[in-house]
C-alpha cells in the first residue's frame, strides 16, 4: 500500500455499494471490494451452471439470494483478482436489473454477511492507495463522471491517462538530482566531493521552475473549462438585463416586464459553447434604493459580481448614461468586463467616448440582433486565458494549483539562496518544500484533511 495511506485506508475491511445511478433502469450494478469479496459473494450467488467458481474476470450467470434463502434476483457476477481490478484488492461486480429495490437487498445481504456500505469514493480512494491511480487521477475520475460537455469528458480523459502526472514526474526526479548533489557536498564535505557551483545549480533549477510556471498558468482556463465560465450580467433597472439572460439561454427563464426593479434575486443557467460551459446570473438592478427587498437583491448582484470571471455590464443604447450606470460600472471595475450596449433595434442615444474605449457590442436582446457578435466575444475571452499547453494538460481546481504554485516559489526561493550565496543546508529545505508541493500534488504524501476535500465530492460506489 502507497506509504501513509495504511493509516487512513484499511484493506481489512471489506466494502459494498451501488455503483449506478439510484432510479429504474435495464442494469444496476453493486460493487464489493476486500478481502472478503469473493467469500461474501458465493455466500449468496448460485451459478445457473452445475459449479460456482469465480474466475479471475469471467463473468457467471446465476441467481442471488438474500440470507434467508429467498431469491433476489438474475444477476451476472464478475470477480476480479487482486491487483489486477480497479481498486488493487479482491473485487466482485454483481450486475442485476435496475431496480433500486433489488439492489438495495443485494447491498443488505453483504453488509450482513460483514461487508460495511461504503463511503462517497471509497473505491476509487483504495485504488490511489494500491497504486493504480495517483491523487491527480482520481480526481480525473471524478471530472470524468461529472463531465456535461465533450470537452471537460475529453480533458478528463487525458488526465485519467496522466498527462499531468507525467509533466511532473521529470520535474521532481531532476530536483531530487539537485537536492543528492548538494546534500552528497554537506556529507561528505571532508572527501572533497565536488560540487557544482552555486550558479550552475541555480541554471539546473531555472528551467524546471519555468515548467512550473507554464502549467501554473493553465489554471485560468482549465478551471472555466472544469467548472464553468462564470458570467454576471448587471445594470441598472430596466435596460433589458432580463432579456438578454432569457435569449443567451434560449429559455424563457426570467421575468420581464416593463417594470423596473422585477429582477429581486440572482438567477442561473448553464449552457455549453464549444464544450465550454457558460454559467450566465442574471441579476437584480443595481440602484439607490429605499426599498429592503431590492437592497437584498443589490446585495446578491453584488456577491455574485464577486465570484464572476466576466461582467456582462448592460447600458441602455436608446438613452444616455447617468449616474445609476456609472455606479454599476464603477462596481465591475474590480472585474473583467464587457459593456453590452442593448437596445440596438432604437434609435442610438448613449454616448460611447464615456465609457473609456472600454470592450463593447451592441446587441438588441428583442430581435436577437449582435448575438453572434455577443458569442463570439466570450469565445475570444476564453481564447486569451487558453495557454500553449491547455491542448494537452491543465490544472482545473484550486488543490492542483495550490501545489504547482507552492512548488514554483520554492524553486525560485532556492534560485535567490543561492544567487546569494546562502549555506546549502538552507537551500536545501526551499528544494525539499518543492518536492514536498509535488508529492501532496500527485498523492505520493497525502494528509487526511486533503483527501477528504476530495473524495467527499464523489459519488458512492465509486
């Protein structure tokens, strides 16, 4: 078992759980996995055949009873040795019909037989402990499952293969050359053991920390790519926020009226552009306002603005800009931002040299006019946070990018050490914090606290 996780990880016991969706459905799947896998199964599976062996990965007919010798159900039972199943231990896979009643008494019968029901990415947590997956892989799992467009399911794939896995490997194994040569210079100082000089170890470490640097930069994308591009669209009351939310979702999904102010809460909807999800708020109308609801409503604008990788500010074309507007812009300045000039379809008032040369479209939210221009903007949003390896590889949550950006000052810490001519035993702990950042990346050090923030995202039976 990968060292450290014996402590949190325990083999002995044997888990169970449905691994498929809980509803009505031609095939549901329960998984065992543990010492007790296969035991626990031929207590309640008999084969249609004259004999009930479980092979390794041979898939046998036959029926499941419960413990008090009562049929369950037809299933087809898969055992699958260990190391070589998805978690490296002993594992069965009982495929019945997709009645979550059946399913639920298959579950009964192994938890009274001592298997124990196991919890959200217990499987996949086993897994990472008998080295078949790294703590990035699993977590490309996870993305995998919940993966709503072709391109997270695409660059979920990739890091299920290890394509950040294997950018860092070389990383860390010629930082741990760096770290034997200098600490080889500490221990053996006495045999005049030569060690290269302070400039040439720093040369060695500059490259390996612009690496570090290229993928840290991913992060950008990967997260709007993972997550979402997170989109407020905000202004004043009665410019035609609502309207715009309601064409770019092509929902009828917000309340539109004449009346200024009918926006009093934020609402959301996601929709895929080029694979990329668009998570578009439309929200409350931002203004001086007496009234208690609407302040609430400001407040929420206002917290959602916050959270937003771009602000959708809308102005009205047919009129002119005035203070509510300017406040509203005021508020996104903080933010990347985008003035939607709305009301083409009118007779144009607003005075565009106010608004600084800021990004612009003009779009009419009630023919549909500038849309495509519209789309296109976002496109080029995410086109200039897309670095030369978001093709192949990115970071997509803040775990990932806590580590590679951890790592990276470390390097660069050692690289002023020893610019300034720091004592090696000094440049050493910068080099092993470094190291350290990768290891807790990949999963080769893990804490219980990271590997709950983890897992408890996962499904169970998973």
């Amino acid at each position: 078992m990968r060292e450290g996780l014996h402590k949190i990880v325990s083999s002995e016991e044997t888990i169970v759980a449905i691994s498929t969706p809980l509803g009505r459905s031609g095939i549901g799947v329960v998984r065992i996995s543990g010492d007790e896998a296969s035991t626990i199964a031929l207590r309640f599976f008999r084969s249609h055949s004259a004999t009930v062996v479980l092979e390794h990965r041979t898939a046998v007919v036959g029926t499941w009873f419960d413990s008090a010798d009562e049929r369950i159900d037809e299933v087809v039972v898969t055992f699958f040795r260990a190391p070589h199943s998805y978690t490296g231990e002993d594992a069965v896979e009982i495929s019945a019909h997709g009645t979550p009643l059946s399913l639920k008494r298959i579950v009964e019968s192994c938890r009274a037989a001592g298997a124990r029901i196991a919890q959200p990415g217990e499987f996949t947590l086993r897994a990472v402990a008998h080295g078949k997956l790294d703590l990035l892989q699993a977590e490309a799992v996870r993305d995998f499952i919940e993966a709503q467009t072709e391109q997270q399911a695409k660059m979920a794939m990739r890091q299920l293969e290890g394509s950040i896995s294997k950018r860092i490997r070389p990383i860390k194994e010629k930082l741990v050359d760096v770290i034997a040569h200098l600490e080889a210079g500490i221990d053996f100082a006495e045999d005049d053991v030569q060690v290269p000089a302070n400039a040439s170890i720093a040369q060695s470490i500059r490259p390996l920390a612009d690496d570090l640097c290229r993928l840290e930069r991913t992060f950008d994308y990967g997260r709007m790519l993972n997550q979402g591009l997170r989109l407020a669209i905000l202004g004043k009351p009665n410019v035609g926020k609502s309207s715009l939310f309601n064409r770019l979702v092509a929902a009828d999904r917000a309340i539109v009226t004449d009346i200024p102010g009918t926006t009093r809460d934020v609402l959301t909807e996601t929709v895929d552009m080029d694979g990329v999800p668009l998570r578009f708020a439309d929200t409350a109308g931002v203004r001086q306002t007496s009234d208690q609801v609407e302040k609430i409503g400001v407040r929420r604008t206002l917290e959602t603005l916050a959270d937003a990788d771009l602000a959708l500010v809308v102005l009205d074309g047919a009129g002119s800009i005035d203070d509510d507007d300017r406040h509203v812009l005021e508020k996104a300045a903080a933010t990347a931002l985008l003035i939607v000039i709305n009301k083409s379809d009118l007779p144009q008032m607003i005075e565009t040299a106010a608004l600084n040369g800021a990004r612009k479209i003009s779009v009419s939210a009630k023919t549909g006019q500038g849309l495509s221009d519209l789309r296109d903007a976002l496109r080029a949003f995410l086109l200039e946070r897309k670095t030369d390896l978001a093709d192949d590889l990115v970071l997509t949550n803040e775990r990932q990018h806590e580590s590679v950006v951890r790592a990276g000052q470390a390097m660069a810490t050692a690289v002023d050490a020893l610019e300034r001519q720091v004592p090696h035993e000094m440049v050493l702990l910068d080099l092993y914090g470094a190291v350290g950042a990768l290891d807790e990346l990949t999963g080769e050090v893990v804490t219980e606290d990271i590997l709950d923030r983890i897992f408890s995202t996962f499904c169970i039976g998973k």
